[in-house]
C-alpha cells in the first residue's frame, strides 16, 4: 500500500503511522485516512521531539 501524505512504516508485519511533524507513532494498522496526521503535542505548537536529522 502507497500512501502520500500519512507517514507509515513497516515494522514486520505491523503498520505504524507515525506523526508528520515530530515521526513519533500514533497507531498501529492501516485503518487510518492518507492524510497528514500530527500528535496532540505537535498541534499544540508545544512538540520538543525531532522527526528528521538537520543537515
């Protein structure tokens, strides 16, 4: 399955979706909507956690 906006990965067989904005897993399986999906902390503007590497 190819999604383009929800960030998925793969661990085994277990679909994570992770957070678009800081990549922390907000559930598990494929029964969610592509669409960007962000954590309460990340909406709130509050979010101290680091989703990619900075060059």
């Amino acid at each position: 399955m190819k999604y383009e906006h929800a960030i998925v990965k793969f661990d085994g067989d277990v679909a994570i979706l992770l957070c678009n904005g800081c990549g922390i897993t907000i559930a598990e399986g494929t029964k969610h909507e592509d669409r960007e999906h962000y954590c309460t902390m990340c909406m709130s503007g509050n979010c101290k956690a680091k989703f990619k590497k900075e060059t």
